[in-house]
C-alpha cells in the first residue's frame, strides 16, 4: 500500500462501495463521443475505424457463432451496438444505471431491433442456464468485486460448447526475451503458434513486466469543486500483484478555507481529453509537482475538512491466474493472446502511408474481416490489454 493511500485509511472514514456506483455512474460518457460503431457509422476514410472495425471482427471470429449474445458491462453500448449487425441479438448488461441510459440513447441512433439493454450485475446474471450462444465482455470481469463468481455466472449462462471472448487489463504484462517473427507474417509462412499452457505464443519465451504501467505504481489524483464542496479523487494501480483501487474523499467549505480551495481546484491541471462529469478537470498523474501541491501534505493539511471518503479495491488477474480461473469454473480450449489493435494500427498506417488504403475503402468490411482472424497470433507482450476466448465444456 502506498504512503498516500495508507494515510487515507488511516484518518478517513472510509464506505467501499463498487467500481459502477464510484466510476461509471459518475461519467457523462464513458468510451470517447466519436466511437465508431456506438456513437456514429464507421466510416472507412478515418484510420482508427479500419482498427476499431478489425478488433470487433476478431471478437466475431472467436465467437464462431451469429445467435445470441450477451455483452457484459457494456458501457456506452460496446461491443454491443458494433456486433448488432452481425448476429441475431445482443442484450447487454451493466451495473451502472448511467450507463445504460447512455447505451438505450445510442441504440436509438442507430434504430438496431436486435439490441436490448439492461441494469445487471455481472456477478448474478438474470437469464436462465443455457440461455447465450456466445458471451463479449470488455475489460468489465475484472472491475467487479467478484470477478470469479461473474466468470461462474457467464459459464452457467453459455449454451455448452460456446465461447466466452473477454479482454482483461493486464497491469503486469509479458514482453519477449528474443526477436520476434512480425505476427502478420506466420500465415503466410504457413505456421501457428504452439499453445504453451494455454498461452499462444510466437516461437518466444515470455517473462512478466509490467505493460500497462511503465512503473510498479501508478498513481493519479484529481481535485475539483462538488456542489458547495469539494472532491479529491485517488487511483492507484500496482503490478505485483496486479491490483488497484479508488478514493474519493468528500471535503467541507469552511470561510476560513473556502478560497484556498477555490484557488486550488481552480489551479488543477485539466487533463486533454474526454473527463468523467461536467467541471471535473480529469486525473493527472502523481508526478513531482502533482504531488507536491496536491499530494499527501495537501491531504494532511485540509484533514480536518473531509468529511467522508468512498473507495473501492479490485485484484486483478495475471495469465496463470486468469487461465486458472476460467478453468476452475468450467471453461476449456482456453486462449490467451493479446488484442489485434496495435498489430491492426501498424498495418493500416503503412497502407496509409503507401497511398494504398484509400482505394481499399470498397472492401472495408471485407480487409477488416480478413485481418481479424489472426487474432490468436498476436502474443501477450506489450499490449496492455489481455484477449482472451474459452469455452464452456460441452
């Protein structure tokens, strides 16, 4: 536990509470508002749409099946409404009741009548046994305070023989003690990885670093103004173990105090990009100046103002805890490897670069597709997120 955080459990009086009601309920919009295939059409003349387009193809592929399909924590309605179109039904469940209003909205764009949303724990899923054919989770299993319960839930509601394809944040990533053939080469050289417990590899040995984090911690704060108080928000995200957790403490105005806050908040530095809520200027990272005015001796200054403070803690899983997991609730034929982001990015950025992509765009679906089966030969390295497909035994 890190010196801020400790200080935190120690002098704040502390309500866990879950990563929906803390989060997401609190985000206006939780993916980016130009998501291709959630807030607007794909279009083939903007690069990321080739790599958005190809990761859901690849979630396609693995799932080898155009029935039923549940989407769990669903957000804005990813993967949800980009699969809509390929299969015949999606419902999607998230706890968050924010998220699902959002989700309905952008369902709505779209006019999709093989898509339903709803409010649902992941760890008590309201369908009966046997009821999907295939089952999508985003980086969702590993938010929950369960994880291994929500993997039993998704297990009891899969037809036997369907395929569960999650991706997991994976704060303690693998990368290559030796040169690695570019994946997009082995089918062309006729080759597969060997499976290695589980694990696809690409004829390398793998030992763990951290991919997400470029250090052993991550740690951010974000200070601004709530109705007549004020909000400091804590993340802290470790590698090993691979964990993180959240705090938000709730600070009183006082006339003797109320400027300086003022003036504090004021002064955070809003982070570029989308931030969760209006007037909320976004986290920034515990570097030196960050923590220096707004690190543990702001804390231990303004200590007699908070007045409360909400958290949540999660574990996450590591490879052999991830493959151990699945295969203690009933799953098998399990894959490990990584998204086909990255590997899709390079690829369509040198047709780019080449002048190439632009006469592609008539076979946008089709190039998507096609590169999207080479999913299993990207390895777990660098990417900082886990793609993953098993089944339930049949």
């Amino acid at each position: 536990m890190q010196p801020l955080e400790a200080w935190i459990h120690a002098n704040v009086a502390l309500e866990r509470v879950d990563s929906a009601h803390l989060r997401y309920d609190t985000m206006n919009h939780q993916a980016p508002q130009d998501l291709p295939g959630v807030y607007r059409a794909y279009d083939p003349d903007r690069i990321y749409d080739w790599v958005d387009l190809t990761l859901i193809f690849a979630y396609l592929d693995a799932l080898s099946t155009t029935g039923r399909v549940l989407d769990i924590g669903t957000g804005d309605g990813w993967p949800a409404l980009p699969l809509a179109p390929h299969v015949r039904e999606v419902i999607g469940v998230d706890l968050s009741s924010a998220r699902v209003e959002v989700a309905r909205e952008n369902l709505a764009r779209f006019g999709y009548t093989n898509v339903t949303f709803t409010i649902a724990s992941g760890e008590d899923l309201p369908f009966p046994s046997n009821s999907f054919d295939g089952v999508v989770v985003g980086t969702a299993i590993e938010q929950m305070n369960d994880p291994r319960r929500c993997l039993a839930e998704i297990c009891r509601v899969l037809v036997p023989g369907g395929a569960l394809i999650a991706t997991f944040e994976h704060l303690g990533g693998y990368s290559s003690r030796s040169c690695l053939l570019h994946p997009l080469r082995h089918p062309l050289a006729g080759e597969r990885p060997p499976r290695v417990r589980g694990v696809m590899t690409n004829h390398a040995y793998y030992t763990p670093r951290a991919a997400e984090l470029s250090e052993k911690v991550s740690e951010q704060v974000e200070f601004f103004k709530r109705g007549n108080g004020f909000l400091y928000r804590y993340t802290v995200k470790e590698a090993l173990p691979p964990r993180e957790a959240e705090y938000q403490l709730f600070i009183r105005t006082t006339n003797d105090y109320s400027e300086l806050l003022h003036e504090k908040a004021v002064s955070f530095p809003s982070r570029p990009g989308f931030v969760r809520g209006a007037g909320e200027p976004g986290e920034r990272a515990l570097t030196d100046d960050i923590r220096e005015a707004y690190g543990l001796s702001f804390l231990k200054d303004i200590e007699g103002m908070i007045e409360q403070g909400q958290y949540f803690e999660l574990d996450h899983f590591d490879l052999p805890t991830l493959k151990e997991a699945l295969e203690g609730v009933g799953f098998s034929e399990i894959e490990i490897c990584s998204r086909i982001t990255q590997a899709a990015h390079r690829f369509f950025i040198d047709l780019n670069e080449r002048g190439i992509l632009k006469g592609l765009c008539p076979y946008f679906e089709e190039i998507c597709a096609a590169l999207a089966t080479l999913w299993p030969l990207i390895p777990p390295q660098d990417e900082p997120v886990l793609f993953t497909r098993s089944r339930r035994k049949k």
